[in-house]
C-alpha cells in the first residue's frame, strides 16, 4: 500500500527525572535534554506504523535550528555572508537512524532542511543588498547540509512553506533550489503549505521528485492533483486541529484524492506516486494528540484497497 510519512517536527518532551548519569552530564555541561525528546519522536512514530520517519526536529522552530548554526547570522539577524560551518542535522540524523533501525527493520529517517526562501523571508537582512544575494548564499551553504545528508539518508526533503504566500519570486526561488538539489541520487521532496492551487504549475518546474502539501485543512487544493506532475505527499491529516480526524474520515480524503489523480496522465503509477502524511508539523499539538493522528492515519491507508 502506500508509503506514509511525517512532515518533522514532534511535540517536545523533555524528561522528568534525570538518572544518576543524567545529573552528572548535566554538571559537566554535556547534558543533552533534546535526545530524550528524539527518543519520544522516533518511538511513537515507529510504534504508529510510520515508513519513513523523522528525528522530530525537536531542537528549536525551523528557522532557528539553522540560523543558529550557519554562520553569518547573529540570532535572526544577518550580519555577514553566510555560510555553512559545520553540518546542522546530521547528528540527530544518526542518532534518530541508530534507535529507528534497533526498533524496526524496513523504517527510513529522512533528512530535512528548511529552504532557503523561507529562511530569508524569516530574518532580518542588515547585509546583503538585496534578497536574492542573500537566498542564493543561503542555498550554497544548504546545499553543503544536504551533501552532509545523503549517505545517510534516501529521501531528504526541503520546506520552502514561503512559497505559497507570494512574496518570494519563482525564478530566484527555483534558481535555489537547484543549487542544492542539483545532482543528487536522492529523493527531493519540498514542503510547501498553504494553498498552491494557483501556483502549481510554478511548482512543477521545480527540481524536485515529490511535491508534499495540505490537503485535509485545505480542500481547494485537491484541484492541483488534476495537473502535478511529480509525485504527490498527500497531506491528509489536519495540524492545526486538535481533534484527531477517525480512520475512516482520512481514508475517504486519500480517496477523494485519488479519484481525482486517476484523471491525471502524469501519473502512470498510483501506488508509487503517493506519499501518505499529515498537513504539516506535529510540534505544536500535545504528545497524544499527535501520536493518535499519526495512528489513525496509518490505519486509513491499511482500509484502502486499490
Ligand atoms: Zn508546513
């Protein structure tokens, strides 16, 4: 059946009660709370039947994990060109692939990045002239994260959650994408929510393999899998919601998308062309709201027989 993933980011839970060799740590400064919380990620994500998981992205918002550790930034602020130190995920990476494989056998970690529009619209620029000096340094320095990436990892995707809002010009905006993607023997996906149904005939000229979007808080958008020409994520599960949809109220989504994906001759293959997960990040729900919708989700893949 269908593969089914996340978009990243978890709820972040911390420990309650550091062990002895916690406290310890913790005196010599090498205490690291957030692995806990990647172990919380990893596991329900696991345990709800995922395919391809992430680390949780637990360690800040989306923004903040790079501009903290990309250099030229002093907070949100860009103060001198940027560029890439030393890489930014792949540890978590790591840890998150060593606990996955020790749990399941066939369970993948994907890599992902926040894209450098997104980034550039999400900062202060008192460096650069203009914006597109600044999105095309941010993609060379990201595309040194992602070469870091993609021994470890066959899917690495990419959230440009910018493009969908207009401000962001499409030809600097591809232009940037190149440069990370270009030559990889990866998969590339890009995570673009919000509403892209009059902008994807845009996205498909981008160099990616998947394009991942809402469409469980965002009906108008099922108006786009008549014209994708890329493989589909097929965000099915609302993230801005508390309440956790049932298994058959998500099933009867991925069906009405199919329905429609079955008139698009871009697709040849429907098993194959579709990513199941949820609209977007999980961070914001609490711990068992989140883990619920992932559970639920998988089991409305397991109800639909093609
Ligand atoms: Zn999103």
């Amino acid at each position: 059946m269908f593969k089914t993933t996340v978009v990243g980011s978890y709820p972040v839970v911390k420990k309650e009660k550091l062990n002895f060799l916690d406290k310890v740590k913790k005196i010599f400064g090498v205490y690291d709370e957030y692995k806990y919380s990647i172990e919380v990620a990893v596991k329900d994500q696991i345990s709800a039947g995922i395919d391809i998981i992430s680390d949780g992205q637990v360690r800040g918002d989306m923004v903040e994990i790079f501009t903290k550790n990309l250099f030229g930034f002093q907070d949100k602020i860009v103060v001198n060109k940027i560029e890439f130190v030393k890489p930014i995920t792949l540890k978590d990476l790591l840890f998150a692939k060593k606990l996955a494989k020790s749990l399941k056998n066939n369970v993948e970690v994907k890599g992902i990045i926040t894209g450098p529009c997104t980034i550039a619209y999400s900062v202060r620029d008192e460096f650069y002239s203009n914006k597109e000096e600044l999105i095309i340094d941010l993609a060379k320095a990201l595309r040194k994260e992602v070469e870091s990436l993609v021994k470890h990892t066959p899917i690495i995707q990419i959230d440009e959650p910018i493009l969908s809002t207009g401000m962001v010009d499409f030809d600097i905006a591809k232009r940037a994408i190149e440069i990370i993607t270009k030559d990889l023997n990866v998969e590339i996906s890009m995570h673009v929510c919000g509403s892209v149904h009059k902008i994807i005939e845009e996205l498909n000229e981008f160099n990616v393999n998947i394009l991942d979007h809402e469409f469980a808080s965002n009906r108008k958008n099922l108006e786009i899998l008549e014209r994708i020409n890329k493989k589909i994520g097929f965000g099915c599960v609302n993230t801005k919601s508390k309440k956790v949809e049932s298994p058959e109220e998500i099933r009867d989504l991925i069906e009405e998308g199919l329905e429609i994906l079955k008139n698009n001759k871009n697709i040849k293959d429907l098993k194959s062309s579709i990513l199941i997960d949820p609209d977007c990040g999980l961070r914001l729900l609490g711990r068992e709201i989140a883990y619920n919708k992932l559970k639920n989700m998988v089991k409305a893949v397991n109800l639909i027989s093609l």
